[in-house]
C-alpha cells in the first residue's frame, strides 16, 4: 500500500474545502492555492472542490466570490491572469448542507475514485464531527484521505477530546493536520535552524545564561466582525493556548533525535508537560487580564470594546493578556517565560526577545541604562533576527551603548517566501506532519490553560481598562518590573 505521508505520493489530489465561501477562504486558503499553482506545487491532476451552503452554480461560485472576495487578498505584483484563469479551471462548486447526510453523495459524486482527498474543515468546530461522520457515511474516507482542522479546537480540555474523539473515530492520527499558522511562518521553521544549527547558541540556551523570554503578539485591530465569537473566546483561548505556547516550546524544547515529526512533537510535549500548574495565588500575582477602551490607533479614533457591535455592555471578555510562566526542568528552572497578547496596541508585531543574564562584574560602566545582551526574534511584520551587542560609544571614555547584529532575512534570501498558509497547505498535500500539532499537545496545552480560566472564575477577576493604541494595563509592566525586568519596547 502507497504510504498516506509519503511525499511522493502521486496520486491526483482533490482538494476538498468546506467553508469553501467563507472569510478564511476568501482572505487566506484561494490566495494561498493560487500562488501554490502558480510555482508548480500542487501536483499536475489537482481539482479544488469548494463546499458551501448556498444554492449557487460553479460559474456563481467563480464569478461572485473568487473574482470579487478572494482575488483581493492576492498581491497585485503577484497576480497573473493567464495563471488565474488556469487557477479557476481547477475549480467546481458543490452544494453541501453538512448537517444533511443525503447532500453528501452528491461530493461523492464530484470527488473522483482513486484521488488522494484532502478535507480542509474551515468551519465552525461544532460541525467537525458532523462532517466527519457523514464523510464516512458517504464512503469517501479512506487510508489515504487527510483532514485539516482549524482553531478552535475546543473550548475547554473536555470539548477538544470530545472532538479528538470524534475526529479519530473516522481519520487516524497521522491523516489529521490540526493547523497553527504561526507554525508555517518562516521564521518560526528558521528557529529551529537558529537553535540546533548553530554551535554558538547551544551551550547558552539555558538557565544560567538566558535570564528571561518573552514572547509577544500584538494587534492594532480590534474584534471587528469576530465579536459574536471572540465574546465567548477571549484572548487567552484565542491566542495564548495556541500560538503563544507554540512559540514557547520551539524556544525552550530539547533537541529532538531527528526532523521525524513525532521526534519534534515528542519534545514539544515535553514542555507542554513541564509548565509549572498555576495555583489560585499564582493567577492572581501572575496573570493580568485586560480590554480595551476608547483611544487613537494610528492616529484614528477608535471605539471600546464594550461600545463594539455584538458585545453586551457587561462583557467581561478579555481583550489582552499578560501572564508569567515557569518551566520545571533542569534547562529552564527559575527562568520566567512572559507571554502577551492583545488587540488595539500600538504596534502589529509578533517577537520573541531573549534576554541573556548579566555579566556578574564588569570594569566598565554600562551608561546611564544597565543594557545586556538580547536576542530579537522578529516573526511579523516583517521578519528578522537581531543580537544585540554592547559596544564602546564614540569618544573619550569607556561609555558602552547597544548595537545590533541585524540579519534581516528578506534581503539576506532573495527567493520568494511563501506565506503561512501556502507553506502549511504544501506541508499536508506532502504528507508532512511536523509543523502540526498531535492531539496531546492540543490536550497537554488546555490541561495548562484551563486553570488559568477557571482560576479568573474563582477571583472574580474583572479585565483592567487599557486605552486603545497603548501596549496594554499598566499591571503587565508592573508584572515584569516586580522581577527588575520591562517588556522590550520599554527597556
């Protein structure tokens, strides 16, 4: 039997998107297919099957939600027509109510005997076990098919087994792709090449020698349409449960064996497990919920969430969190892991900032600030990895001040580099499963996260105010000066 992970399987490939007219289509999934096409990395018999509710025909589909929705995510220098029309000859509409088992013989009907399937499940996750069950039902799951799950995978640690359960009941482990796009960015995968590719880092990347870490995701955009959804999400399950300890354990994990997928997962999991759990007192002290208020982004006026459309006047939500994590192993014992998350902040950055621990005596005098060595990890807006050097400033004297070894990898790689999405999308049609969570990292992960939610239930804790185009409450600077540290756009 053909291997189902095997990347060279060549057998043809539909690929099969439910959700096929909704806002991740749209924005991510066509454009990220399209250039995919464009560069010759979809197999040569490739069909793309949108799936959607409404009653509309393929030319319907092609007309009003491919040219008009989807074709203005694409970069216009990007863009080719001739390639666009190859694009959407790829392309048939099927008219699937997922709740009724009898339109599913109908994409039986359009999916083709013997194709490698891949189901890309971009829809609600309350439907994923439906979906699955009729596909089943309908006889087009087999050993080779594979299905992409989007987040949220579940609300609490019991409704994301409930949908592992579900999931594994039609797909095995390794035909399930549970998708992190900040595992697909490039800088992200090149962290890994930063840790276990080069000598200089190995001997330092640990306790005594890093003292703190801190990771950051931050937005200048507000809840927007997501209102509904985000009132009942939050920031700590939208961002921190998924993204943010991704990011957390390709820093602190092991060296795996191999660039096995499991062998990477195994280690991941290691830290998942390694969290220090987080007691009542610990939320209290260490956490720090907020919500944005009114202010200026941009030089715009923006609304508060609680004056945005769809959200109650009493939410609670919380729009921003910063929190202190711990790692008991024997790498990361007593350094502090500080991860932050937030909309409507002043600035749109994803970074990972290593601070490395202070020379324990110098002769010479550090200026009017104490700066240190840092490592900047720069994962968007634009990608780049900084050191940061002291160096004698010009003059009499011995005064230091930073410098910045700056490797800004979009000038140093001149090759294209593909987007998130397109990345991970290549990764499933290869059968490629490393930058993808297994289901007990998605568990290990809630298990951590859980706590902290019920933990903010059991204080009654209230999100603090923070004005629109600031970094956050002032709390999660006074979360970081307790240890005589500061969040990197403050030291």
């Amino acid at each position: 039997m053909t291997n189902p992970t095997s990347p060279t399987n060549e057998r043809p490939l539909d690929m099969i998107i439910f959700g096929g007219g909704g806002d991740l289509a749209a924005r991510k999934l066509l454009p990220a297919l399209y250039m995919a096409h464009t560069h010759c990395n979809l197999p040569a018999d490739t069909r793309i099957l949108a799936i959607g509710r409404k009653d509309w025909t393929r030319e319907d589909y092609l007309k009003n939600f491919m040219e008009k929705q989807s074709r203005p995510f694409i970069d216009a220098n990007a863009f080719d027509a001739q390639q666009w029309d190859k694009f959407l000859a790829l392309f048939d509409y099927v008219r699937v109510d997922v709740e009724n088992p009898e339109d599913f013989k109908r994409l039986a009907e359009a999916s083709r005997d013997g194709a490698q399937r891949v189901f890309y499940l971009s829809t609600s996750p309350e439907l994923f076990t439906t979906i699955c069950d009729n596909l089943a039902a309908a006889g087009i799951v087999d050993d080779h098919a594979r299905v992409v799950l989007e987040k949220p995978l579940g609300h609490d640690l019991a409704s994301a087994r409930a949908i592992n359960d579900a999931v594994g009941k039609r797909f095995k482990e390794e035909q399930i792709y549970r998708i992190d796009h900040y595992l697909g960015k490039e800088t992200v995968q090149n962290l890994m090449v930063l840790r276990f590719g080069n000598a200089i880092f190995g001997p330092l990347w640990q306790a005594p020698y890093i003292k703190s870490v801190q990771i950051t995701v931050s937005e200048t955009v507000g809840v927007g349409s997501r209102a509904g959804f985000y009132d009942h999400t939050g920031a700590l399950r939208d961002m921190v449960q998924n993204h943010l300890l991704q990011l957390l354990c390709i820093v602190a994990m092991e060296p795996p064996v191999s660039l096995d997928p499991d062998a990477v997962r195994d280690e991941k999991l290691k830290v998942l497990k390694s969290l220090r759990p987080m007691s009542v007192a610990d939320i209290a002290r260490d956490t720090v919920r907020g919500q944005y208020a009114a202010g200026a982004v941009g030089g715009e006026p923006v609304k508060g969430y609680l004056q945005e459309e769809n959200v109650p006047a009493d939410s609670r939500a919380e729009t921003f969190v910063a929190l202190r994590a711990h790692i008991n192993n024997w790498r990361w014992a007593n350094v502090p892991f500080f991860l932050r998350t937030g909309k409507r902040m002043q600035t749109r950055k994803s970074e990972i900032v290593i601070d490395f621990a202070d020379l324990p005596f110098s002769i010479i005098p550090s200026g009017p600030r104490n700066y240190g060595n840092r490592l900047i990890i720069t994962l968007q807006p634009e990608e780049s990895i900084q050191l940061q050097m002291l160096a004698k400033e010009p003059g009499s004297g011995m005064q230091m001040l930073p410098v910045n070894l700056n490797l800004d990898l979009q000038q140093a790689m001149t090759q294209r580099r593909a987007e998130a999405y397109e990345r991970l999308l290549i990764d499933v049609i290869r059968g490629r499963l490393t930058h993808f969570m297994r289901r007990d990292e998605l568990e290990a992960a809630w298990a951590w996260v859980e706590p902290i939610l019920n933990g903010w239930k059991e204080l009654g804790d209230k999100p603090r105010g923070y004005t629109a185009g600031t970094f956050g409450p002032a709390a999660s600077s006074a979360l970081m000066a307790r240890e005589n540290l500061a969040w990197a756009e403050e030291a």
